[in-house]
C-alpha cells in the first residue's frame, strides 16, 4: 500500500472501532450518567471515515456536476442520520471506504505490472568524450553518431550498433523473454535492455526520442486514450443512469405518500424516504465504471509483460474477434536470413570448389545471397583473388577467380552465355555458376522458416482463427515450400507492395459479418497493408518504424507464437468485462426492485454497492496473470 492508501485504511480502523464501541455503549449503563445524544456520537465516525466523501459532493454540486458516487452517498448518508438510523449511516460511509480502498489497490496493483514496463527508462547515457573519458548526460542530449559507452549492469539509453566489445543482454522488459542474447562488435542493439557482462562501446543510429524505448513508452502511456466499445458504453451509460436513478429515488420519496394521503391513507413519509435511500445506496455505479476500466487496463498490463504492446483498449477487444489472419511471409513466419540449403554441382565438378567460386566472384557485393554464399563457405575468402568483377543487372556477375573466367547469376544468364542448365530442384533461389565457358553447377539458397513459426500458426487455429493466409513477392515454389512446411493451406505468391493491399482488401471482403482481419508484418512496405487491415500487428524489435507506427499491436521478440497468446489475452479480457456487466447489472436490479418494494434495507443496499464492487473489481484482476495462457501457448 502507498502512504495514501495507509492513511485510509488507519481512518477505516478508527471509525470502525468507534462504532463498536458506541453500539456497546447502552449496555454499559454509561449513557445514563452522562447523556449524550447517539446522533453525536455516531457522528465522530462518520466524519472520521466518510468527510472525504462529504468534500466531494459540495465540490460537485459547486460544478454543477453533482451526479456522481459520493452525491449519492452522501445524501443516502445524512438521510439516515435524519431518519434517525444512525448506525445504518455510518455503515454505508464505511463500507463504500472499504471499497473504495479495495478498488485503489487493486488499481495499483494494475498499474505496478506496467510500471515494471516503465523502468526500461534511462536516466543517463554515457556519452564518449574527444579524450577518451565519457560523461554522464540526458539520453535526449546524444546526437544520433555519437559513441556511448554501456557498462556491466547499466541499461541500454538509446539505440545504436556495437563498435567494441561483447557482452549478454537481458531483453525481458522489452521481449517477456527471459533468455539473455549475446552482442559482439557489428551487431545492432536496442535501448532498453540490460548489459549484464562485458563492456560496449556504442555508436547511436537515432535520437533518444525515435528509439525502441521511447516508442514502447509511449505506446504504453497512451494506451488508455484509445477506449473499447464496452468502455465508452459504460462512460455514456453512467452518465444517463446516476441522474436517472436520483430522480427516480426523489419520486419514490415523494409521490407514493402524496398518494396514499390523496386515499385518505397515512403518508408515512419516513419510510418510503428510508427505501428511496436504500434505492440511492443500491444504484451506486461504483462496480461498473471501475471494474471494465480496470479490466482492460489489466489486460494491457498483463500483455505488456508477455512483450506484446498494445497500443489501447480498443484493439484489445477488437482482437477478440479475430477470425482471418494474414502473414507477410520474408520477417515474419521467416527470419529473412538466406541460408545455402543445396550445392548440385555438375559432373566432376566438387561441391566445396563450386562454392568457394561462387563466393570469391560475389564477394565484393552486399546483397544478402552473396552474404550468405560467403557464410556458406565456413572460413575467410581472400577478395583479391576475385578480378574484373562486372555486375550484369538482371542476370548476376561475371569475374575472373584465381584468373579463370567465372559467371554466376539466374538462369538467364546461363543462357545469355549459351550454356543449357538444368531446373533446379527445391524451393528457393537457385545461383548457377560457369567456370571456363562451361556449366559447373547450382547453388540453392532458401529463406529459413521461424522455429516457432508452426507452433504459431497451430495456436491461431486452436484459439479459433478461421482461416491463416500468407502474402509474398516469392515465386510460387518458394512460397508453396514455406506455406507446407508450416501448415498453411492458403498462400498468394508473386505480390508487390501494392499487391498485397488488393489480396487484403479482398479478403476483407469476404470475412464474416463482426469479424476482424487482422495483418502481420515487418517491413516497411507492410505500412499501407497494416493500416487497412482492422487489426495491424507489427514485429517490433527489427521491424521498420513505419510498421511499428502504423500498427495497432506490436510484437517485441519478433515472435509470430504471440499472437495465439495476445488472441487468448484479448479474449479473457473481454469475457471478464462482460461477465462484471451482466452480474453487477443483474444484482442491483434485483435489489432496486426490492428496495422499491420495502424488502430491502441498508444492510442489503450495502452488498448490492461495496459487495459487488469488491467481487467486480476481484474479478476484473484476473485479466492482469497471464502465466497459465503463456504455458498454455508453450512459450
């Protein structure tokens, strides 16, 4: 409990001894040698616990927003007191107290599981000086250029590249992932994680204000701007319903003793007044404006720590009704990494020699087929036994190998050279090579698929996803090859950029009514396509910032297996709000209706306001653990 919350639970102790001393006080014969009147004893409880309460109704009739809980209690309150029920009275400031006090905690206890999200703020970077020593500054003062240093326990201020040293960074505030990741000089590393071993020098690729951390921060803060359906349901509902309930409390202590008096009966205005004081304490909203805030605020929460951001209550409820979900296949169900995955070298042509060529001849160029033909070959390749290197666009390379004539490219290009080659067998992209003016072979090289990109597709038709379907630019092999290998039967192959909007739009057209499709991309040409879709999931930790931008869920760890585990957050989220609606508005028309009719008192009053604002509010909790649907997605 914070100091506040301390406070209030000492003023609920206080008044509720006090109320079990004063009812004890008529037995003890006390009364009778000292005569105080009980209104001004039971008074000093009441304004222990409940003068808050009483401050906040003058202040909104001050307003002339008078129509909130602490109105109602208040005049249900001192109703009481007027009525000459003074224990009743006090009892209801108590308890509301109670609840209020439960509700603060259990909000705390929400916004604890975010703040543990907002400690990846740095408070300083250490900047290098011309000298070599650093200085302590503000993360927004280092220019993007600038080289930091990062020691052993300290956490990364701002995104940049190692350009000395390795160490293992912790990723589990930003990822929910809590296996460390090895960095060395050349690899890119993003703010907010935690250098645990060696030392590194960094040198920043962007402002502090555009880096990782910063974006999640803000996702994160703002995330409470964007309200569900059930939210602004509850916002209008309150806003109609605690005025018409006061009215309706006025009417029921006035006219049905005008009434009776017009039939010559007894008025009887003292309890048809007590029942419309029930009727107020009854009608308390409290449950429903806490509790469906409070579950979807949990339900971000508890994402935020799988490392799934969701940028606001809204697209928390909207992925509830997932049923269509389209994948951006190269980033996203793969890694994007090309890999050797077959060397069909030609009769008499050896397997290691057809590589090394291929390598030495690509290996001045960046793109990543060659990168991956020079990682195939195993060790260092000399550059400069490759000459006269000629970049023929369209077709690949031809240079001179240890002063032999070497051509590698496509297909074309071996028929361009007048050499007849073989189709290549597998999926992928196959790199013909000719040595001499003669065909010495193919090398295949493939898109590696995710580890857990098959675990992700199962778990999105086991949380009831409909149908899976995979956009690419690939050629039909390649793409036929992935989308077997992972389980999916729907795929389009051959797309460009705009392309895959068209495919989007319409499957949109084709989902069922109440739907959503929900897109899944890396890369900064997914922007267009994860803006139209109803649902944009981004991959966050090396997606493109225009994907993270225009999405509306991002994905920390790059790990498409979160999805099925947001889906199943989202859905729990959303069957607790709708369970706290149907119970608190079922409970308290029941006892509204028996309120009007005198069968119920302030103690039942009391339930149907604190009681089930505390079970709501403990039921609203449940969206916060995430830990059996983490298990339950095998992550």
């Amino acid at each position: 409990m914070n100091p506040k919350q301390k406070k209030m639970l000492y003023r609920i102790l206080a008044g509720a001894a006090l109320m079990a001393v004063i009812a004890l006080l008529p037995r003890t014969g006390l009364l009778s040698a000292v005569p105080v009147p009980m209104a001004l004893l039971y008074l000093i409880p009441y304004l222990v616990v409940g003068w808050d309460v009483l401050v906040k109704a003058l202040k909104g009739i001050k307003n002339r927003q008078p129509f909130d809980e602490c109105f109602l209690m208040a005049v249900a309150t001192v109703g009481a007191f007027a009525l000459g029920e003074y224990a009743e009275g006090c009892a209801v400031i108590l308890f509301y107290q109670v609840g209020e006090l439960f509700q603060s905690v259990a909000v705390g206890k929400s916004r604890r599981s975010i703040a543990a999200l907002m400690d990846i703020r740095p408070d300083y970077a250490n900047l290098e000086q011309p000298d070599g020593s650093f200085e302590q500054v503000d993360p927004d003062e280092v220019e993007p250029g600038s080289v930091i240093v990062v020691e052993p326990g300290e956490r990364v201020p701002i995104d940049g590249v190692v350009v000395e040293g390795a160490s293992t960074l912790n990723t589990a505030a930003l990822t929910g992932e809590s296996l460390p990741r090895d960095v060395k000089a050349g690899d890119e590393i993003i703010s907010g994680c935690v250098n645990i071993s060696g030392l590194l020098r960094v040198r920043t690729t962007k402002e502090f204000g555009e880096s990782t951390v910063s974006r999640i921060l803000d996702l994160v803060e703002n995330s409470s701007m964007k309200k569900a359906r059930a939210e602004n349901f509850i916002t209008r509902f309150a806003r109609v319903y605690t005025p018409a309930v006061c009215y309706g409390a006025l009417a029921l202590a006035l006219l049905p003793p005008l009434v009776r008096l017009l039939m010559g009966l007894p008025a009887d205005f003292g309890g048809w007044v007590y029942r419309a004081l029930t009727f107020l304490v009854i009608s308390c909203p409290c449950a429903l404006v806490i509790s469906i805030p409070l579950s979807f605020f949990g339900g971000i929460g508890g994402a935020s720590g799988c490392g799934v951001l969701v940028k606001g209550s809204t697209y928390l409820e909207e992925l509830s009704r997932t049923g269509v979900v389209v994948f951006d296949k190269t980033g996203t169900l793969t890694r994007g990494v090309f890999e050797v995955t077959g060397v069909c070298p030609a009769p008499g042509v050896d397997k290691a020699e057809l590589l090394e060529t291929a390598a030495l001849a690509e290996s001045y160029s960046k793109h990543p087929i060659s990168q991956s033909l020079k990682k195939a070959c195993g060790r260092a390749l000399d550059p400069a036994r490759a000459t006269d290197i000629e970049e023929l666009g369209g077709y690949g390379i031809t240079a001179k190998v240890d002063g032999r004539p070497v051509a590698v490219g496509n297909a074309r290009l071996m028929a361009k050279l007048g050499l007849d080659a073989p189709a290549a067998e597998g999926a992928g992209t196959a790199v013909y090579a000719a040595v001499d003016g003669r065909y010495a072979g193919y090398i295949l090289i493939s898109d590696v698929v995710k580890p857990t990109a098959a675990k992700a597709i199962a778990g999105l038709k086991r949380a009831g996803v409909r149908r899976a379907v995979m956009l690419t630019g690939d050629a039909e092999p390649a793409a036929k090859a992935v989308a077997s290998q992972l389980g999916l039967t729907e795929y389009r192959a051959g797309l460009l950029p705009a392309d895959k909007v068209t495919q989007v739009e319409a499957l949109l057209d084709e989902k069922r009514p109440r739907e959503n499709l929900a897109f899944v991309g890396d890369g900064i040409n997914d922007a267009p396509v994860l803006s139209r879709a109803d649902i944009g999931i981004a991959m966050g930790a090396l997606g493109s910032d225009a994907a993270i931008e225009a999405a509306d869920i991002v994905l920390m760890d790059d790990d498409p297996a979160r999805i099925a585990l947001a889906m199943d957050i989202s859905r729990r989220t959303v069957r607790i709000v709708y369970q706290n609606i149907v119970f608190a508005l079922g409970v308290k028309a029941a006892c509204l209706l028996l309120g009007a009719l005198g069968l119920a008192g302030m103690w039942l009053a009391i339930f149907a306001d604190v009681g089930v604002m505390v079970i709501a509010v403990l039921n609203a909790t449940r969206a916060l653990y995430t830990k059996d649907l983490v298990r339950r997605n095998g992550l």
